[in-house]
C-alpha cells in the first residue's frame, strides 16, 4: 500500500465507522407490523425509573422490546431509559409491557422510553430546552416516536409527571398545559383514540402533599374524567426509596401493572 492510500484510510476510518453504526440493524427480530403493539413513556423522573435494578428486572422476555438510545430495537431490560445515567433504574414500563404481553399472547409488546427526569411539563412542547439534562424533550421525544411507528401499531401513551409543576404558579395551569400536550401528541402522531393513562404523583407521609401538589393531582384527575381514552392510576400503598420523591423498585413493579390493568380495561371490549 502507498504512502497516500494509507493516509486515506487514516482520513475515512471514522467516517465509516460513523456510517456503519448508523447503519447497525436491530438488535431482535422483528414481528410484522399488526403485531408489534407500541406504547411510548413520558414523564419525568418517576417514569425514567430510580428503583434499584435486581435479577429479575434483566430477565428477557422476547415478546416485550425497548427502542434503545441508538434507536434500536432491543430486549426491555432495566433500566430501559437513559435521562440521567448515572442514577436510573427500575421503572414502570418493563412490567407494564410484561403484563400486556401475557395478556395478549399473539402480539410483541414495544416500548419508547422518553421520558426526562426533573421535567415541568412546559418543557414538554416543541421548541422548549431543559438546561439541567441539555435535551429538549419534546423535539427528542417526537423523531423516536416516529421511528418506531415504521415497525409497529401506537397503542397507547403512559404519562407519569407532575412533581417538577407542584408549586404557585405552574399548578394553576397544569390542567390547559396537560390538555394541549396530549392534542398534540395525538395529532403529532396520529393518534386520536389511544389511551392516555396518567399515573398519580407518589403519596408519603413524611413529605405530606401542599395545595400545589394537590391542585396537580385535582388537574390530572379532572383530565381523565372529561375525556375520551384517558384514565388514573392511583399510587395508593406505594412506598419510596428514601428519598420520599422517587418510589422503590417493588412500588414501581405495582405501579406498573396497575397501568396494564387500566390499559385492558379500556381495550378489552374493543
């Protein structure tokens, strides 16, 4: 090889090796399309997930799936999002594709964690940036979002949020912030009719609620009595990891099937 064509390749390496991750395929075989069910996961942090990751939360079922940071299609083990590395862990969603794959034994469950820890929901709108995580969740949520859509059926969106909105001024708007976010998701993604499951803030003694905190819950509430295809998730019962903010690994597990049983009860007679 000449003197030139080996500084060539010294040039071209990182370019393709660039293209070839790029490029990477799945990491699973996919289902056809009408079987591959998908659900996104927004929120903040007690969506992410900060319980504690065990055996049993890297088990891998090959019916349930996870779009992961490279934005590909992979086995849902814990932790399935990656807001803030250093600190997430067990959440909801691994359970709660769980509980719908057994439910539905015919269909792969796929999940698109995007959810931000710490996020008030006005930085879920296009354009809005949150300084502490440098992302903007909503314009990063929406291109993942669509992504998976090539391979798969949106069947339903899981909201849990609200702690970063619990003070004087963002409580009074909760309700009309919530309100336009979920219009625009389901314009944004054609999708009318899917159910909007919204997951109660946690309730611990030693942080008692303040008139804030439960003006969001009356807010998140009210949106699921007054409207189409949403529903409530109580935390009744669920317990903290300590830091009387984020529930423990055990809680999130219950937590997630409690979104699968509100889930199938909104589909099951349709």
């Amino acid at each position: 090889m000449s003197l030139r064509s080996a500084l060539l390749s010294l040039v071209l390496l990182p370019f393709v090796s660039l293209m070839s991750f790029a490029a990477e395929p799945n990491l699973v075989k996919l289902p056809p399309k009408e079987k591959f069910q998908l659900f996104l996961l927004v929120g903040q942090s007690n969506m992410a997930g900060r319980g504690k990751v065990e055996a049993q939360d890297k088990e891998v079922n090959p019916r349930v799936l996870t779009l992961n940071k490279g934005g590909q299609w992979a086995p849902a083990v814990d932790p399935l999002h990656f807001d803030k590395p250093g600190i997430v862990g067990v959440g909801l969603g691994r359970t709660f594709g769980l509980e719908i794959a057994k439910a539905n034994p015919d269909v792969t469950i796929g999940l698109i964690p995007c959810a931000v820890g710490g996020t008030p929901i006005e930085h879920w709108v296009p354009g809005a940036y949150d300084p502490p995580t440098k992302t903007h969740p909503y314009d990063d949520m929406l291109p993942r979002a669509k992504k998976a859509l090539e391979s798969g059926t949106l069947c339903g969106i899981l909201w849990h949020q609200g702690e970063g909105d619990a003070n004087p001024t963002r409580s009074k708007v909760y309700e009309k912030n919530l309100t336009e976010l979920v219009a625009r998701l389901r314009k944004e993604l054609n999708a009318p009719d899917v159910p909007f499951i919204i997951g109660q803030l946690g309730q611990f003694e030693a942080r008692p609620w303040n008139e804030n905190t439960h003006a969001v819950d009356n807010a998140q509430r009210h949106y699921a009595e007054t409207h189409d295809n949403a529903a409530f998730v109580s935390s009744d019962g669920l317990n903290h990891k300590g830091d009387n903010v984020h529930f423990d690994a055990a809680s999130y597990r219950e937590l997630g099937k409690r979104y699968a049983k509100a889930y199938l009860e909104m589909t099951q007679d349709k």
